[in-house]
C-alpha cells in the first residue's frame, strides 16, 4: 500500500526562527510531490515537485525533493505568526493522479 | 478566479439519513476529485471524474457512497443511509488537464459531516 510520512507531527517555534519539515514517501509508482498549507479550511497549494534536486522557491519558503532517498523537505525561513498551519505532504502516484497524503505537521509560531 | 466551492460547510445528521454533498470545480477544471479525512487519520482518496465520467472510484468506501457529475461540471456525493464511521471532513480538489501531465490539484474548504 502506498505510503507518505512527515515529521515532525508537531512542532512549536519563536518567530524568526527557521523551520525544516519533512517528507518520506513509500509507493508503486510516483509523478510528484506536493505540498499544502492548510490553515481553516481548504488547504491551499504550495509546490509541486517532480525533478529531483531542483528546489522550488516562493518568498520565504522552499521545497526540494530526493527521489534517491524517497524524501521531500519544505523549508520556512524567518517564521512569522501567520506560517501557523497544517503541511500536508501528498504524493500524485499517478494511477488517476489520485493523491496520498501525509497525516501532516501541525506548525504553530509564537511571538 | 472563483476558487473550488463545497456546500454545505457543515453537516449534521442522525445515523439512517441521507446527505448530499456539492462539489463546484473551478471553471474549465476536467478533474474532480473527492477526498475524505475521518478524525485523527490522513486525507483519503475517495473518486476520480474527468468531465461527467467516473475515472477511478478505487477509495469509495462501500455502495452506501454514490458521487455523480452532471454535464461535467458540478459534482455530488449522496450518502445513503449514514452511519457513524461516515462522520468526517469531505474535501472536493480540481484541476485542469486531460494528457499526462501532471496538474496541481486545489482544494475547496470541506464539508464536516457530522452522524450522530
């Protein structure tokens, strides 16, 4: 069954910090890798990833996957109250791009 | 661009109902998909149209679960009769494409169906 892993589940950090999230994913067949932010509701695209070694940048945040190792990182540099969310990592497996997600990390910033 | 639309945002019935879940794609979007996340568990997959045709159903639960798409554009999910397990957050995800390339897919809010 195909599988996607984060870590942390959870993690709680001071504005301005930086954060690294993680990604591992275990299926049959991949085409990408996306990550969401999920804030109230819709969670709302962030990357989506297919090449490996090519990081993806937009403001503060950037992603890069490793297909060798199976992995994906999203990183937030300089953190602000408003990062606070849920980051879901999914990957597209392709059979109907059908997606599977991660449970996600629960990222809160404080002041 | 109006984004991915669900009705109702939220849903409570008593176990033995029926309830019909909306969907609104973005416009000109071929790909609908319906995902559900019960408490405490990752999103699931749940179905697959392109246009009005059911691509892959693989994740539909059991035949209490029956999701249409009419002409294409909007889609609903009727569940009938609920049970408990049924309880959970519906997300309805768009994107565009028919080749085999791959699209990101953007999500609408959810509907929280609750069963009791």
């Amino acid at each position: 069954e195909d599988k996607v892993v984060q870590s942390p589940l959870s993690l709680v950090v001071h504005e301005g910090d930086t954060v690294t999230l993680n990604c591992s994913y275990e299926v049959t067949n991949f085409r990408s890798l996306l990550w969401y932010k999920q804030e109230k509701k819709a969670p709302t695209f962030l990357f989506m990833l297919t090449s490996s070694g090519i990081e993806k940048k937009s403001g503060r945040l950037s992603s890069i996957l490793d297909k060798k190792e199976l992995s994906s990182i999203l990183n937030i540099t300089a953190t602000q109250t408003g990062d606070s969310a849920i980051y879901l990592c999914a990957v597209d497996t392709g059979t109907a791009s059908k997606l599977t997600f991660g449970t996600g990390t629960r990222l809160q910033v404080t002041l | 661009e109006a984004g991915v639309t669900q009705f109702p945002s939220h849903s409570v019935i008593e176990k033995g109902q029926t309830v019909t879940l909306r969907c609104d794609p973005i416009s000109g979007h071929d790909n609908l998909y319906w995902y559900r996340r019960v408490m405490g568990k990752e999103i699931k997959f749940l179905l697959h149209f392109v246009k009005e045709s059911k691509q892959d159903e693989s994740g539909m639960p059991n035949n209490r679960f029956l999701a249409e798409r009419t002409g294409g554009t909007y889609s609903t999910l009727k569940v009938q009769p609920a049970e408990l397990e049924d309880s959970g957050v519906y997300f309805c995800a768009s994107s565009q494409g028919l080749d085999r390339v791959t699209y990101e897919q953007y999500f609408g809010p959810g509907t929280r169906l609750t069963v009791t």
